[in-house]
C-alpha cells in the first residue's frame, strides 16, 4: 500500500484549466520530483496537497485514510482540512518564516500551539514544553543553525531562512514533506547548502515530494521523477527512465535546454 | 485673576479633553478592528454596507457629524429641537465638578459617540491596509503547519500588523488630541471652550494662546510614547 495516492486531481481558476487529471502514488521512504516548465502546474499541484487550494475533483489518499474526495467535497469543514495538512508538512519557496519570531521560536510555535489540545497538557504543560523546544534545538542543530536559535529572520541569510523554514516542517512530524521550489530564491552557492539537508533527509528515509529546476539534483535525489507540462503528467518513472530514457518530445525539448544550459 | 487660578482653571477644561481624548482611544480601536473586518468581509451584504458607511462619516466633518448625533435624536422623537434628550442625562463625571454648569455630561455622551464613530471609520481604514499588507505567505505558512484561522491572525499576522499602522496611527491619535476642540461646537467645557468664556467674562485673551502649551506638552509626551512603542517593534523586519 502506497503512503500518498492521488487519483485524478483537477483544478480550474475561472476559465483556465491548470491541472487536467493528476495521478500518481508514492511509496513511503521514497522521494519524488517534480520537473517542468513554470506554469505547467506543478506548484498548484502542491498547494492543492497541502489544501492551499481545494481540488475542483478527485481523490487524495493518505495511508488508506481520504482526506479529500470531491464527492463529499461540500461536507468538508476547516477542522478537518487543518487535520489534514498535519499529515504534510509543505516548505515554501520564500520561506515564509515568521519574521517577529527567533529561530527557535519559529520552529516551536505550531507544536506549542497543537500542545494545548493535549489531554494532559494542564498538569504536564511544563514537561510538554521543554521536550517541544528540545525536539526543536535538535531540529535546528541538525540543519546546522545551533548557533542562531536567538537570532531573527531578518539576520539570517536566504540559505539559513530556508533550513530554518525545513526545521520548522519537520517539528511537527509530518508524513510526507514537500518542497515547493526550495531554491529557486537563492544564489547557487546558498542552494547548494539546501540541497544537502534534503539529501540528508532523504538518506534517513523522510517520504518527500519536490518541486525543483535544479534536474541534477532531482535524478541525484530521487526515486521517482514526474515531468509535467500544461497540466498533465507526459512522463513518469526513475530517474533513470525520465533522464536518459526520455519518451516524451516535450520532456526531451525541456531536458535538452538544460543540457545546453 | 492671577496666572495660578487661570491654569486650574484651564487644568479643569484639559481634564475633559483628556477624558473625551482617552475614552474615543479605548472605544475606537475595538470599533475600527471590527469595521476593518466588516469591510474586508467576503460577503457583500457586509462589506458594502460598511464600505459605505465609512464613505459617509470620513466624507462629512466631524462637526456635522457631532450636531447629527447631538439632535437628530430628539428631532426625531418628537420633533422639537428646543428638548434634547442628552440634556436629560447625568454621567455623573467628578473631573469638573467644579463648573457651574451640569447639563454637559449628557452632550458629553453625544460628543464621545460621535468621536467613537469618526475614529473608528479612520482606524479601520488604517487596520485593513496593515492587514491587508502582510504577505499571503505568512498565512499560509501558517496554515499548512496546523494552526487555526485565528492562531494565524493573533500569534502570526497581528504584531506585524501593528509594526506597521504605528506611524499612520500616531498620525491619527495625535490629531485626536487636537480635534477633541471640535467639542466645543456643543458646549462641552473643555480647554479651548474654558479660555474662550475666560475671554468674554474677564476679557483676557491670553489664556486662549495658553492652552497650546497644554496640548503642546500632552502631544509630546505621546509622541515619546509612541516612538517607544515604535522602537520595541524595531527588532524585526516585516
């Protein structure tokens, strides 16, 4: 049984089809890219996922369980879409972290927050915390920033913002990570830095889906590759298969410009 | 009359100012948030109402709008100007208890209804810019980590909020201070209103320019404040 299993996604704003049935399934521990040309759909397609956006139709799938199915779509109310997103956790291209907040802060505040659901978080709330922000300085230490749990966003550089952003994801264990274009905001020497801790994730089994342009990095990284072009998935396989087996002539036109690139 | 009987005398008018000036202060900011919000509602039902009725307060003066307030009331009870129905009421506010005169508590009330209204239309202007202005991001991030709609907006969007309406704020308040004067329009007895009938009953005319040394020293010391709470929020970038 795959972790994630997505049947026939679409998704319209206004009069333009963006995704034109998306299926794919991904098996747990395994990491998958998401390569294409801008506006092809692939980052509408992670916010669909993560219920930034809600489907027009189809079925998303976690372990067996629905999380979305257009046929009760009507029915679904914002508590259950938060519970839903609590099974991924979604990595933005510009961070988005919260500039008011440290780097520790940044990282403790959903589980701190999700905390006081706790049964026992009246008696236990000081024991509760003090393993959130423990968790959390091990997060950090092993994005490397152990340094700047006092510092604000606003001092960090893009490379840092951003592993602090993936720590923040990984401090309320999701099931499944996505990236969104991860590096598209940094120069090369900063993406380089990123790079390492998705492959450092990756080497510890964390299921991940990234959306990248960076197609040394998605065949070095993943097990499955998915190239997308106007809505539609036109190849699908191991990188082995996509990269230097290449099907399609639209995946060939766009790995080609990379090639001369 | 020597200087020291002029100024408490004058303290005694400053001291409705601050009152009219702190109690539109406290009631306008809970006002305006919920206009703003009103006014940035995905309904229309709610919003045009709104948008239009912040149209039509910004769009007349305050004064007009304090005589609207005053009047309309009573005019519409029973057609009589001559009553007013504001004159019946007693705050029983101690702060001039030394004025001759009671009947302006209950203009007091219609002064203080008025100023609530015409700041909270301004306020929730400038509260919806600021809310407006943080990135869609930040709701975003905050969403997909599990949060709430209003742990987004209280933990993550508010203080950025604030950050930024702090200048246009001050801006506001400070002309609040100012614009508490416009009062006078009713007979409330405050600072401006306590010099003019000093004018005309012991024909001086100095204590009248006197009084800027009394709005002079209470808009700086706001303006002290206001920059402190400016500096608190410099720590960050948003």
């Amino acid at each position: 049984m795959s972790l994630l299993d997505v049947r026939n996604i679409t998704k319209s704003f206004g009069k333009t089809e963006v995704l034109k049935g998306i299926s794919f399934s991904l098996e747990k521990g395994n990491v998958l890219s998401i390569i294409g040309s801008s506006g092809s759909g692939k980052t509408t397609l992670l916010r669909c996922l993560n219920f930034l956006e809600m489907p027009d139709s189809g079925i998303i799938r976690v372990c067996d369980k629905v999380l979305f199915d257009d046929a009760d779509k009507a029915t679904l109310t914002d508590e259950q879409i938060r519970q839903n997103r609590l099974h991924f956790g979604l990595v933005f291209q510009n961070f988005n972290l919260f500039p008011q907040y440290n780097v520790l802060e940044n990282v403790c505040l959903a589980p701190k927050l999700q905390a006081k659901a706790l049964p026992n978080y009246k008696t236990d709330a000081k024991q509760i915390l003090a393993d959130i922000e423990e968790k959390a300085r091990h997060l950090i230490d092993e994005v490397g920033l152990s340094a700047k749990c006092n510092a604000y966003p606003c001092e960090l550089s893009g490379g840092q913002q951003q592993r602090v952003a993936i720590a923040r994801a990984l401090a309320l264990n999701p099931e499944i990570l996505f990236f969104d274009e991860p590096t598209s905001a940094l120069d090369p020497e900063l993406t380089g830095e990123i790079l390492r801790v998705i492959k450092g994730l990756a080497t510890k089994n964390m299921t991940m889906v990234i959306v990248t342009h960076e197609m040394q990095f998605a065949r070095d990284v993943s097990d499955q590759v998915i190239f997308m072009d106007d809505g539609h998935i036109v190849e699908q396989g191991t990188p082995a298969q996509v990269f230097d087996n290449t099907q399609n002539e639209r995946t060939k036109a766009f790995l080609a410009r990379f090639n001369e690139g | 009359m020597n200087f020291w009987t002029i100024t408490q005398e004058l303290l005694q008018g400053f001291g409705i100012t601050c009152l009219l000036f702190i109690m539109t202060l406290i009631l306008a900011i809970p006002l305006g948030l919920l206009f703003s919000f009103c006014s940035m509602s995905k309904l229309s039902i709610i919003k045009v109402p709104t948008r239009i009725f912040i149209w039509v307060i910004r769009g007349i003066p305050l004064m007009l709008f304090i005589f609207v307030i005053y009047y309309l009331p009573s005019l519409l009870a029973d057609g009589n100007a001559a009553f007013n129905i504001f004159n019946t009421i007693d705050l029983k506010i101690t702060i001039a208890s030394g004025s001759s005169e009671l009947l302006w508590q209950g203009r007091f009330l219609a002064v203080l209804i008025a100023f609530v209204i015409n700041y909270a239309c301004y306020f929730s202007e400038i509260f919806r810019g600021g809310i407006e202005s943080v990135s869609q991001g930040q709701y975003e991030a905050g969403y997909v980590l599990g949060m709430t709609k209003s742990q987004v907006f209280f933990k993550i969007v508010l203080k950025q909020v604030i950050k930024r309406i702090v200048p246009a704020l001050s801006n506001e308040i400070i002309t609040l201070v100012k614009d508490t004067a416009l009062a006078n329009a009713i007979a409330i007895p405050e600072i401006i209103k306590c010099a003019k009938d000093m004018a005309s009953s012991q024909a001086l005319i100095w204590p009248l320019f006197y009084t800027a040394v009394f709005y002079l020293l209470f808009v700086g010391l706001l303006t002290v404040v206001l920059n402190q709470v400016e500096k608190k929020l410099s720590y960050f970038k948003a």
